[in-house]
C-alpha cells in the first residue's frame, strides 16, 4: 500500500530502539533537586482544613438557631401561640405578647415598600433604559452609595432633619388633606411610623433597585428590538419588552428589600417611638420587633423577659429567612444563577 | 398592471401615547432626583453638623459626664478599631477557607448546601447575631467584651467574604492550576501559592466590602460591647464603639451630645472610607509590584 | 537522559464514558513520538494519562498500566511526586500572571521547596537557554510578568518552565496550534535538540510537524491506537487503510 502522493521525507537516522522492559533502565538522570518522598499528609490535611471551614459555615446556623431556640423554650412554655397574638407588653408583671412588634414591623416594612418600589424601579428603569452610557456608571455608584452608609448614621440624620420636617410641613399636610382616612389621624409628633417607614424605603431602594438593575440587564436584547419593531414608544418597549419579562425577578427584587426591612435595627429605633401600641394612624408611635430587642435586651430583668425577648428574636430570624429564600429563588429563576455583585 | 399597489398609510403615533412616553420619562427622572436627594442631604449635613466640631480634643478624649461641654470620642474610636480587628482576625481567615472550600473542593451537592447555607447566614438580621454572640460569648463570660462584639461582627463577616473569594477564585482559569500540577506542585501549595496568588485582588476588595459593611454596625454590640464612657484596656470590661456612642449621643436629650454625635458619625464615615480607600491603593501597588 | 515509557492496556474513562480502549504502546527514550488522529480520538486524553493529569477531572478514572523507566505511575507513585519526572507543556501558553519570567522559570522548584538561589540563578538560565528564550529576555528577567511576552514566547517560558525541573520526560499536547508559523518553527527546531536529552511525547493535529519532529509516530481513531510505527513507515506506507485514509486526507 504505497502512497505516491505524500512526499518521502529525508529520513536517515539509524534504526532507533524501541523501548522494551530490558532497556528501560537507562541511566535516569541525577536530579540532585525534588529527589524527596512526596507525603501525602499535607493536602489530605489542607483538604480537609478547608472542608472544616465549609462546615463551620453550617455550624454558625446551626449554632444561632440552636441559641434561640434553647433561649425561648422559658417563654414558650409560659405563653405557647398565645405570645404571638397578644397585644399586652408588661414586663412588670411578666406579661408578655408580642403582636405590637409584629404589627409595627410589618407596617413599616410595607409603608417603607409602597414608597421604595416605584423609586426603586423608576431608577433602575432609568439607569439600564434611558440614561445615556457615560452617566450609567456614575448613577450606579451613587445608588450604591447610599447602601454604605450605616444605619445608625441613617437614624441620626432622621432624627434631626426628617422629623422636624415632618412634624412642621409633612405632616399637617396629610392631615388637612387625606386625614379623613384615619391613617394621618392624631398630633404630629414627628417621630412615628410614618418616620419609620420612610427612612426604611430610603435604606431599601440601593438593594431594590440594584437587583432590578440586574434584571433587567439580563433580558436579551431582541426582546426589545421585537417592541421597537412593531411600533412601540420607548416606554411601552420597556413596559411590554422589558418589564413584563422580568417580572419574577422584580418581585424577588422587591421581596429581597422586604427581607432587609424586617431586620432593619437602628435607624428604626431611633424614629418610631417605641411604644408597644396598634394604632391605625401612621403619625403614631410604633415599636418593632427588631427596635424592642435593641431597647430592652440590655434592661431585661428576670428569664422569662429574656426569653420572651429572645423568642422574638427567634421570630424575626424564621421571618427573614423565609422571605430572603423566597426572593432568592424568584431573583435566580431569572438570571439563572449568575453571580450577583454588590449590594446583596 | 391594473391595480396600482395602494400606498401604506401609516397611522400616527397617537399623541396620548407620546404624551405618556414623554411623561414617563420625566417621571423617571424624577425618581432618580428624588433618591438622590437624601443621599446628598445626608452627606451635606454630616459635613456642615459634624465638620466643625471635629477638634483635636474629639479625636483625643474621652466624654465628659453630662452636662459638661467638651470631651470627645477618643475611647470609641479606638474601641471600635480593636473590635473590628478582633472582628478580622477571626472572620476573615475563616471567611477565606470557607471561600477555598467552596471553589477547590466544594463542586458538588454538599458545597451548593454550604453555598445555600452561607447565602441564608448572609440574611439573618444584625440584631438577632447580636443576641447569638451574647448567649454564646457575654452569658459564658458573665460580662461584656470587644471579644463578644468582634465575635459578632465575625459571624457577619463569614458569608460575605467566603462568596466573593469563591467567586474571584473560580475566575482563575483551570489551565493555571494545571500548570502548576503539571510542575508536580502538590495541590495544596497550588490552591494557596498559585490560585489564591492569581486572585488576591479581589479576595481582598471581598473582604474590604465585608469589612466595610461591619464597621458601620450598631445592633450586633448593643449587648457585646456594650459601650463605656471610659478608656478600657482590659478584656473583662465593656468596650466603647463609634457606632454606639453616635447611637446613644443621639438619642439622648443633650444638645451637647448630639453635636457630638454628628461629629462621630463624621468621623466614622470618614474612617470608612479611608481603610476602604487605603486597602485599593495597597491592593494595587502590591500586584503591580509582581513579587511573589 | 530520557527514559522509556511502556503503555500496557490503558483504559480510560470519564465518568460511564469510555475514552480510551486497550492502547499498548512502547515509546522509545531520547527520541519523539508524535500521536496523531483526528478531533476527539483520544490523543490528549492519553497523553494525559501519562502524567496523571486525568485524574484531575472529576470522575475521571484510568485502567491499565504505565511504566515510565522504572517508575509504575499508577502503582504506588503519588501523582505529585511523578509529575516532578515528567513535564507537561499545553495547548494554550499558561504562564503564571502574578509572576515575572524568573519566578516562572523557577516556579516548579520553588514551590517545592528548592531555596538555593544561586542555583536557581543557574537553572533558570540554562532552561531559558534550552528553549531559545534566553538572549530575548535576559534583560527583564524580573521586571516582566510571564503573561506580558507574546504568544509564542510564553509558549517557550512554558517550555522553560517544564524543563527547570529536570523531567525526564517532555510531554506536549498541541504546543504548537495557538501559535503563528514562525514561532512554530522555532518550537519544532528546539524539539529537535531537546531529543537528545529527553523523551518527547507529542500530540498534534498536523501530519507535516509529525513528520519534521518525530522518528515514531502513533494513529488514534475513535479512543484506540491503530497503528504505532516508525513514521516514515506510517506516513508513506501504513498498514492500516484507516491510517492510510487519515494521512491521504480523505478524512479527519
């Protein structure tokens, strides 16, 4: 089986030696260097080294879920389900219900998300859609920005500047014009849940609004092309192109920011009042689940009050992780997974 | 050829749906304006409340008792850097293993429950890590202690810092890391010496935004650190932060105080900024300095 | 000097996927042995076996077995310590970024402990002389990350690399088909020195290189070796009309 048309290659060398078991002791070289056993001792151990670290992630959940747990066994044997729906705080006389809290976390929560959503979307719809290149970049940073700032430098700026300016211009503004709903009843004290409230939508809109930035990033181009193409106006391309596609992973958006709410500590402290009372009005005071824990841990007297404090604590915990999971899964099912960066 | 084609006519863009395009823009802009506000406003009334109060005798004394003009914030600041030294020390090298874990070892169901695990850790609110750090540290112990605060704040630095260093070391591509078995590099000197080497940049900005995320916290020392007027060198006594002292300056009734408040929290975000700023600059000069 | 390296019913598996079937193969020492074969007939994952770099993807598994001189690789020896014997220069260049050409260079001694820097000095030089890189960058030894040279440069710092470590036994897989012709050339030229003191295996797409480099070459198709023979014998006469379709052109 000849082949003429490959081109005989000039090859003379004398016939080489195939390598059999008898000749493979040639000399092997003195590599006077890395002549030393390998143990395999130091990557089992850097091995498992780095697993433990894995593991000590598992074990600080473990850890803080068994901590609460353990911690309001007293109050639960004490008040059982009841703890939860009633509203009569006493530690004077170890008396303990925890529906105020609830009720004010979950007010403010929901106040501080009717007035950071449409923000939150409005910027982020802005910055990915409409803003021209080169001020993207510094728009996203200063949204960031605003997630750097501590909470209790948030606290401190609402106290001295938003609440005088509710209490001397806000306030009575709702109350002579929407007061007939009940909501902006009672003397404008300034500091109250609708302070509460405010500060919190304006601590969740950089997490919000950068997660919805990242959304709506990930809807492919010609999703929008297609819009344009049928004759859409700039906005129902984003409404109908964009928006509507990344529904789920706005509403994880939205749930992330409804989680950080719930756990918000300082700055709500510092302006709802810290009165353990429902009340329909907004101009009211309020207390959280998160402000009591920060007020009275340190004063709590007695175990049943320190466990009753705990349990909520345990609360809040359970709370948040359902909500963050949640919003987790909506925001992935989006953007399948990739790396989030930033403020999460 | 008796039809002649009919021209298209196509129907104007009706003017209400311009109109709402244009007014949608505005509305946009509006929003952005509108968020941007507080983020000046703060940032404006920080520098004008604080500016002038901050003197060589805030940056150097402690408080003085109530009442009396004067003193400063001297023992917080430095209580708040031995806190989050504690706070590093324990989170971060913790932080960075859990990170090596999850990117050389953890491909597989047990590392995407760790991944999970550390995501929900990452959620839990500062408060209730807080009330963990008590019951394991301060209810032991039977007092307060930066050791109790740093312990919380480690605890919150953990995720963070093991997810960015995850993700900066599965940006290194695999064929570096075959290089280096190729050499017979054990896999332990290529995981710390090659890998790690090749993404120390951003491990270390993950571990500044985790620092930098800390630093600021108030809830985690109410019942840790717990704050002290005074000086305190020992490990047995209640530390004084920054962030605490701005918190209990600022809700108390003395104008004294919250002027002072304002200058600490002045000072805190300013310090921030500046061991943020200060790590970029040394990230920088040491890669660029190619040393191994 | 080079060893020789006896394969004897090599298997390979990744995962349920087998890759490779039965390969039995004698590879001369001091000569190069070219494996050629079309996309996915197993060569790279061969060679890698030979090193035990194909353990490295999970899941992977090898059967079979592989004398390298004396040296049983997948009886006793740790991976690492039989790396150390044999060098390995890839497809793409993979110089390390974060290290400059002397740290490159060293890099396989360093990170295994070897500290004596006069040494090192000596070896980094005569390993960047072994692969013709030395009169390019004698100058910016330390000043120059690995990852600043060109394509075929690093391609050489790799060579370098492998070679500092004093393996007696080269492996390429590819080494050439990132780069242009004229680096390829000079990288064929080096093959042709580095024979007298290592065994050179390598794996490459093009027939023309086999034929320049190597006295031996081997046909893969499909995961098997059909033919394994002197290369003057497999390019103009093979016994295997598979063979002889792959190296006529009519397909591959």
């Amino acid at each position: 089986m000849s082949n003429q048309a490959l081109p005989r290659p000039r090859f003379d060398p004398p016939e080489p030696e195939r390598a059999s078991k008898a000749n493979l002791k040639v000399e092997s070289r003195t590599a006077p260097l890395l002549q030393g056993k390998v143990s395999a001792v130091p990557d089992a151990v850097f091995g498992w080294a780095m697993r433990l670290c894995g593991i000590a992630v598992v074990l600080l959940l473990g850890l803080i879920v068994y901590e609460l747990i353990v911690g309001s066994r007293l109050s639960w044997h004490a008040f059982g389900f009841k703890f939860f729906v009633q509203s009569d705080w006493n530690p004077v006389e170890d008396s303990f219900g925890a529906l105020p809290f609830i009720y004010g976390t979950v007010v403010s929560s929901i106040l501080s998300l009717i007035i950071a959503v449409p923000l939150s979307i409005g910027v982020a719809v802005f910055i990915t859609e409409m803003c021209p290149v080169a001020l993207r970049g510094i728009l996203s940073f200063t949204t960031e920005l605003l997630a750097a700032i501590p909470s209790v430098i948030y606290g401190l700026w609402a106290i001295f500047i938003l609440v005088p300016l509710l209490r001397t211009y806000v306030q009575p503004f709702l109350a002579t014009t929407l007061g007939w709903t009940g909501l902006f009843s009672g003397p404008p004290y300034g500091i109250g849940m609708l302070a509460a409230g405010i500060i919190l939508a304006i601590m969740i809109i950089p997490i919000i609004s950068s997660i919805t930035r990242e959304v709506l990033t990930v809807v492919p181009q010609h999703q929008r092309e297609a819009a344009l193409a049928l004759g859409a106006t700039r906005w129902e391309m984003i409404r109908i192109g964009v928006l509507r596609n990344a529904r789920a992973g706005i509403v994880g958006a939205i749930i992330l920011g409804l989680g950080r709410a719930l756990g918000e500590t300082m700055a709500v402290t510092m302006v709802i009042g810290n009165r353990p009372e429902i009340a329909k009005s907004l101009f009211a005071p309020g207390y959280t689940m998160a402000s009591v824990l920060a007020n009275e841990f340190t004063e709590a007297t007695g175990d049943v009050y320190l466990s009753a404090l705990i349990e909520i604590g345990l609360a809040l915990f359970l709370v948040t992780i359902v909500v963050n999971a949640l919003a987790r899964l909506l925001v992935w099912s989006v953007t399948r997974g990739q790396p989030t960066k930033g403020v999460v | 050829m008796s039809t002649a084609p009919t021209a298209l006519v196509m129907p104007a863009i009706s003017l209400r749906r311009r109109i709402t395009d244009h007014a949608m823009t505005v509305v946009s802009v509006l929003t952005v304006i509108i968020v941007l506000l507080p983020l000046f406003a703060i940032f404006a009334y920080l520098v004008y409340k604080g500016i002038g109060s901050i003197n060589w005798a805030f940056l150097t004394q402690t408080p003085k008792p109530v009442g009396e003009p004067g003193g400063g914030m001297a023992n917080a600041i430095v209580g708040s850097m031995v806190i989050l030294a504690i706070a590093s020390l324990l989170g971060v090298p913790l932080g960075i293993g859990a990170g090596i874990y999850l990117s050389e070892y953890g491909r597989n169901r047990y590392g995407d429950a760790v991944r999970f695990i550390s995501d929900v850790l990452n959620g839990v609110p500062s408060i209730v890590i807080g009330i963990v750090a008590y019951a394991i540290v301060v209810m032991r112990q039977k007092h307060f202690s930066a050791l109790a605060g740093g312990v919380a704040l480690a605890i919150m630095m953990v995720p963070t810092i093991a997810r960015t260093t995850e993700q900066m070391l599965l940006l290194v591509p695999q064929a570096i890391r075959e290089a280096a078995y190729g050499l017979g590099v054990s896999r332990w000197r290529t995981t710390l010496s090659i890998t790690l080497r090749t993404a120390t940049s951003g491990v270390i900005t993950g571990v500044m935004l985790a620092f930098a995320r800390v630093a600021g916290e108030t809830a985690p020392l109410l019942f840790t650190a717990f704050g002290n007027q005074f000086w305190n060198w020992k490990s047995d006594q209640p530390t004084a932060a920054l962030s605490l002292q701005i918190f209990t300056y600022a809700i108390s009734p003395f104008d004294e105080w919250h002027r002072q408040a304002w200058a600490g929290a002045l000072v805190l975000i300013i310090l921030i900024v500046a061991a943020v700023t200060a790590v970029r600059i040394a990230v920088r000069h040491g890669t660029l300095a190619g040393a191994q | 000097m080079g060893v020789g390296i006896i394969v004897e019913q090599l298997n390979a598996f990744y995962g349920k996927t087998q890759a490779l079937f039965d390969i039995n193969l004698n590879v001369a020492a001091n000569h190069a042995t070219a494996l050629i074969g079309p996309s996915g007939c197993g060569k790279s994952t061969f060679i890698r076996c030979l090193n035990r770099m194909h353990e490295t993807i999970p899941e992977a598994r090898v059967e079979g077995k592989v004398l390298i001189g004396e040296f049983s690789v997948y009886n006793g020896t740790s991976a690492t310590q039989l790396r150390r014997r044999v060098g390995m220069v890839f497809q793409k260049p993979n110089p390390f970024p974060t290290m400059s050409i002397y740290d490159n260079v060293a890099a396989g001694l360093k990170l295994n402990g070897f500290r004596n820097r006069r040494q090192l000095d000596e070896i980094v030089e005569k390993s960047l002389n072994s692969s013709a890189l030395w009169d390019e960058v004698k100058d910016s030894l330390h000043k120059k990350s690995g990852a600043s040279l060109s394509g075929g440069q690093q391609q050489r710092l790799c060579i370098a690399r492998a070679l500092a470590v004093q393996p007696e036994v080269l492996l390429m897989d590819e080494p050439c088909s990132a780069l242009d012709p004229i680096s390829t050339g000079k990288i064929e030229e080096l093959i042709f020195q580095l024979k007298e003191q290592y065994t050179i295996v390598i794996v490459t797409h093009n027939m023309q290189q086999a034929a320049r480099v190597a006295e031996f070459t081997g046909f893969f198709l499909l995961g098997k070796m059909i033919e394994f023979d002197k290369t003057e014998k497999v390019f103009t006469n093979p016994s295997d009309k598979r063979t002889e379709d792959y190296v006529t052109g009519r397909f591959g």
